[in-house]
C-alpha cells in the first residue's frame, strides 16, 4: 500500500514538512540572525513581503486557483522567519496558518470526499495544534 494516495497529497505533505522545517530553524538560529537584522525598517520590509504572499496564498486557497501556486507560502513563511525574530508571537500566528492549510489540503486529497470536510479540517486543526506545542516545549529549553 502506497504511503501518499497522489502526487497531489505527496506535494502537500513536502510543503507541510518545508513549513516545519522553517518554523523549527527560528528556534535554533534566530538569536544570531537577529543580530544581523537588527534594523527596524529591514524587519518591515521582510514582513510586509511576507504578509503580501500570505495574502496572495490565501486569495489563492480561498478561489480554489490552481494549487500550483501553493509554493508562495512557503517562501512567506521563510520570509517571515526573519519579522519572527523580532515579533515571534505574532508570526507564529501566520506560520502555522500556513502549515494548517497544507495539512488540511494534505488531508482532503488522502480522504478526497466532500462528506468528510468537517473531520479532515478536525484533523488538520489537531495536527497543527500538537506540532505548535512541540515547538512551544522546545523552546522551554532553549536559552532566550
């Protein structure tokens, strides 16, 4: 039995793991890039760059476009990760968003019925929500 049920599913499950992978780099290196971007304007540009490909992706995911497209969140969460290190908390918010939609898009082609919506954005929701508080007790034990 295959382990993804399309290609589809497979993208969005890769794109879930690059969203990850993007938010768990802001544990370990973020102290030192803050450093390098400690300009205020410089941390606006990277987050007003990233909110527009936010707003992009969601405009995107909210018509139903091409999932194509999908690749602009990825680049908005790494984006964002350099606004996170001077706000994370409020980033945070927008990076798992990002993963939320992924999984859930990850799920709803796995289960590919419309009956289903409900549980497969419960699940979504459920998945994203352990993942953040991992990330949370991660951080429990890092220094700063």
């Amino acid at each position: 039995m295959p382990l993804f049920t399309s290609s589809l599913e497979k993208r969005f499950w890769l794109y879930s793991l690059l969203v990850l992978v993007a938010i768990l780099f802001s544990l370990t290196f973020g102290r030192p890039l803050q450093k390098i971007f400690v300009n205020q304007n410089v941390q606006a540009v990277f987050f007003l760059l990233g909110m527009v490909l936010v707003g992009i992706t969601i405009l995107i995911y909210g018509l139903k476009a091409q999932t194509s497209k999908s690749e602009l969140a990825i680049c908005a969460v790494y984006i964002m990760l350099i606004f996170r290190l001077g706000a994370p908390e409020r980033s945070h918010l927008i990076e798992y968003s990002v993963l939320a939609i992924f999984i859930h898009k990850a799920l709803l082609e796995r289960i590919n019925s419309k009956n289903k919506m409900l549980k497969t954005a419960v699940l979504a929701f459920t998945f994203t929500f352990i993942i953040g508080v991992l990330d949370e007790t991660i951080q429990v034990f890092l220094p700063n």
